[in-house]
C-alpha cells in the first residue's frame, strides 16, 4: 500500500514544521508548502516534499494544487490549512489594504486551495480538510481584530463545508489552538510595523503600555504550550476512524468556548478587556 498523503501549508517552522515532521515519523507522505527558497532547502534535509505557495496569489495557489495532484496521482488523503499571520493593531487603525492582505492569507487563499483539491477527494471517496483556526476564532480580544476576524470568518465558513459535504467521505475539521510557544508574534512585527500608525493614534498610551511591549518582547507569553500539543490533536483528526468536527487545544481555549456559550456578553467584556 502506498504512504497516506498530506499537505500541510505554513510548514516552515511552529506548528506547522512540528506537525511535517511528526507525521513523515509516523510513516506519512508529507508535502510542505511555505514561502522562501531557504525554508524549502530546510524543509527538504528533513526528508518532506517542499513547495513554495504564496496564498495571496490565485496563480501560485493554482500551480501548487496542480503539482500536488500530478506527484500524489491524483490521489492526497489530508490537507492542513495552517498558514496565516497577524496584524496586531486597534480596529480603527487598520487600513484597508491591511484587511485585504490578511484575508487574504488567512482565509481567501486556503479556501481557494482547499476548491482545488477537493474533487479528487470526492472521486476517491476519503479525505481529511483540517483548518487550524484559533481561540481568537471563539472570542474575540482587544488589538487583534483583524486576525480574529479571519479567524471566526474560517469557523463559519469551515462549518458551512463539513455540513455540504456530509455523505462524501471527506471529513472537514477544526483545530482551535490556545497560546502556542511559535514565532508567530515576531512573525507579526512587519505587518504591524508597515501598517498601523500607532503614534498619531487615540490609543497611542494603550500601545506604549500594552501591545508594544508584548510584541517585542524577547520571552515566550504566559501559558505557552509547545506546538506538539496541536500536531497531538492532528495526529487524532487524521487518523480516527470518526473524527471530531473541533479539536480544542489548551484550557484556554476550552475556557473560551465555556465562556462564549455561558457567560453573559458584558461580563465576557470585562474578562477580555484585560487581555
């Protein structure tokens, strides 16, 4: 029997390298997608297939969806949609293009690689759509509106597919991370930095006290668990006979969901708003 396939975007390092590298162990054929020529050299020395996607660009999404197909014969068992990034910044900072830049990324693009590749899904009858969304998929927090509205724009419309694709054989399913101990905040110093004005901003004293000094600062944040904890729950979406429709990872996510059913809005506010 041939290896089960997967591809996994976002693959050059936290989470997604974690996952690529923990999966090729445990006998699978991985196919990794990331976005500069050296993470795909690096990738390649770990013993998975690279690719380079950009997923803001249809013609690169295309292309890789094709290569993919033609190397798997048309025939790729899973697909993890990690990649993403953030613009931390107060919602009325945001400028347009950062909206569009982020969607982007963090939605538009994998939805777009996602369409490509589930007919061969579908003719073979299986397959495994995970979305790693985020506990900012649940509720939302202060400085992080764009990233939280990619995130519940993925929940609804990953809810929206698992419903239209009951009966097919191909599972769609969500992971929901808490804090993970990844370089994604540092990832997220350009995009703040070529996007947000936060000097001539009304909440100039909130940055200077609050989001500055997490964003640059050189430790991990409170309660970082490491990204093994998400490919764990992977591991289990992609190789349980019925998978779950979500797969919360960390307490804090789980809080967020007991929070988001149970509590009222004003004092879910309040808890938030320290954040």
């Amino acid at each position: 029997m041939s290896k089960r396939s997967i591809l996994i975007t976002g693959a050059s390092s936290g989470i997604g390298l974690d996952a690529a590298c923990s999966l090729r162990r445990r006998g699978w054929r991985v196919l990794a997608a990331c976005r500069r020529d050296e993470d795909a050299a690096r990738l390649s020395t770990a013993g998975v297939e690279p690719f380079l996607l950009d997923l803001a660009s249809d013609g690169s999404v295309a292309a890789l969806a094709g290569e993919v197909l033609e190397r798997t014969g048309g025939r790729l068992d899973a697909l993890f949609n990690n990649a993403a990034f953030a613009t931390p910044g107060a919602v009325e900072d945001l400028p347009r293009v950062a909206l569009r830049e982020i969607f982007e990324v963090n939605l538009f693009g994998q939805i777009d690689l996602t369409n490509r590749l589930l007919p061969a899904m579908r003719l073979a009858g299986s397959g495994r759509v995970v979305m790693n969304s985020s506990v900012l998929g649940l509720v939302a927090a202060p400085w992080r509106g764009a990233y939280v509205a990619t995130k519940f724009a993925l929940e609804g419309i990953t809810d929206a597919l698992r419903l239209e694709l009951a009966g097919s054989g191909v599972h769609v399913i969500l992971i929901q991370p808490g804090p993970i101990d990844t370089p994604f905040r540092r990832n997220s110093i350009p995009h703040f930095e070529r996007h947000i004005d936060w000097r001539t901003s009304p909440h100039q004293s909130a940055y200077e006290t609050r989001l500055l000094p997490r964003l640059y600062a050189d430790t991990p944040g409170p309660g970082q668990h490491p990204a093994s904890s998400v490919t764990a729950r992977l591991i289990e979406a992609l190789e349980s006979r019925r998978p779950r429709a979500r797969y919360a990872v960390t307490g804090t996510t789980r809080g967020a969901a007991i929070m988001r059913r149970l509590f009222p809005t004003a004092l879910s506010d309040r808890i938030l708003r320290l954040r």
